[in-house]
C-alpha cells in the first residue's frame, strides 16, 4: 500500500506532502478542463488525465501505484503537464 509505504519511508509529512500534491494537480485539472471547454481539441486529453489522476487513491490500496518503475516517470511527467498547461490555459487564458 502507498500509505504505509509513504509513512515508513517519508514519515508523516511525505504522506502529507504526497497527497496535497496529488490533490492540487487533480484540482488544477479540472480548472483547465473546465477552462477549455468541451469544444476544444485538448478537452479529451485532459480530462482522461484528470480521470486518471482521480483513482490514483483507489489504485494505491493494494499497491504503491506511483512508485513503480515503469509508472513512476510517466506520473512525475503527467504532474508537469498539469504544471505547464494550468498556466497556459488558465492564468493566461485559452483562446481557441
């Protein structure tokens, strides 16, 4: 499991500082989901990111999902996407 995981290896405050990340990217993505509008060409793309990033939690009760090799660069690499288009397509304003 990812919380105990987290727990053993970071303490309390890397499962903190896990799940603020993990909560702020989701709450990031649906700004520009909902800043793109259903219109756009990117809406599919960001709202399955913003799927994905939803079960995260549900994934990681049986295993530790993120830390995975092969999904660990994948994920770190989806938290910059995230990063780059909020202040593309939200701060800045998306114009189609």
């Amino acid at each position: 499991s990812i919380f105990t995981y987290l727990l053993f290896r970071y303490g309390f405050f890397g499962v903190v500082l896990y799940f603020y990340i993990l909560v702020m990217s989701i709450i990031h993505c649906f700004k520009i989901v909902k800043a793109l509008g259903s219109k756009s060409r990117y809406y599919s793309l960001y709202l399955s990111i913003f799927l994905w990033l939803v079960t995260i939690p549900l994934l990681s009760i049986g295993n530790n999902f993120t830390e995975q090799i092969r999904i660990s660069f994948f994920y770190y690499m989806m938290l910059a996407f995230i990063g780059a288009s909020y202040y593309r397509f939200v701060l800045n304003g998306y114009k189609n």
